[in-house]
C-alpha cells in the first residue's frame, strides 16, 4: 500500500508541475498558418518550399496507402516527380482543420486536402499530422494522408 501511496503521490507531483498545453485556438492558428504556407508553395511549383514544414530528421515519416516514407529525403524524393518541369500538379487547399493540442512542444491536426484541377475536385482526402516544435517554429514530423 506504500508503494502504491507514494507513487500517487509522485505522480501528483509531476502533474502540478507540468507546464500546461498551449489554447487550443493558439494551436489551430498554427496548424492553419502551416498549411496556408504548405499549400501556397505546392501551388507555385516550390518543391524546397512545401518540404521546408517537414522536420529534418530520420524520425519524420510520411504514410500514404502506397507505403511509410522515413527521413525528409525519402519524402522529397516521393513529392519530386509532381514537381518536375511538365508535370501536372494540381491545386491544393486544406479545409475543415482540428488541432488539438498535445504539450508545449506538440500538437495533432487533422484536416481534409483538395487537389483541384479548374473547378473539378480531383482528389479529395483526411491528412493527420503531429506537429513539433522545432526551434521558435512547428515543424511536421508525421504526416498520414489517405
């Protein structure tokens, strides 16, 4: 029963004293920030740009119904041919966007992509991210996208 006192009591502690999760509405501002940036540079060609969100460590990993890509130079190399000179990229816009708030330095987002060509939806799917920070910024460090 000591055992089980203390380490009620140990955990109690540990809870008064972690900082608290940042406002959910601080966290959707950011999400929505990052995804605005992400879908502005897919929609100018700027392949650098569009991976600049993504965390530079073999920890990031990109899941889609084709396989995980781990480590941003997998990820490009998976983005690359939909911005090469010819290829067709379609226009990308996020909508229906959830953050919520996980720590101090960690956040989930879900939201719904759309590629558009003209006015035709041409695919249309759930993205769920983990976002980090890194640095002063947020960064993604998983992207599922089905």
């Amino acid at each position: 029963m000591r055992t089980v006192t203390a380490a009620l009591a140990l955990l109690a502690a540990a809870c008064a004293s972690a900082p608290p999760t940042p406002d959910s509405t601080l966290a959707r501002t950011v999400a929505l920030a990052l995804l605005d940036r992400g879908a502005r540079a897919w929609n100018r060609g700027d392949l650098e740009a569009f991976m600049s969100d993504y965390m530079n460590s073999p920890r990031t990993a990109y899941v889609t119904t084709n396989g995980v890509a781990h480590g941003k130079a997998a990820i490009r190399e998976r983005y690359a041919p939909r911005f090469a000179p010819g290829a067709i990229r379609d226009s990308l816009a996020f909508e229906n966007v959830e953050a919520d708030p996980i720590s101090n330095d960690a956040m989930h987002v879900i939201a719904w992509y759309k590629l558009m060509r003209g006015d035709s939806v041409i695919a249309r799917g759930p993205t769920s991210l983990l976002l980090v920070r890194d640095g002063p910024s947020w960064a993604i460090l998983k992207d599922h996208s089905s």
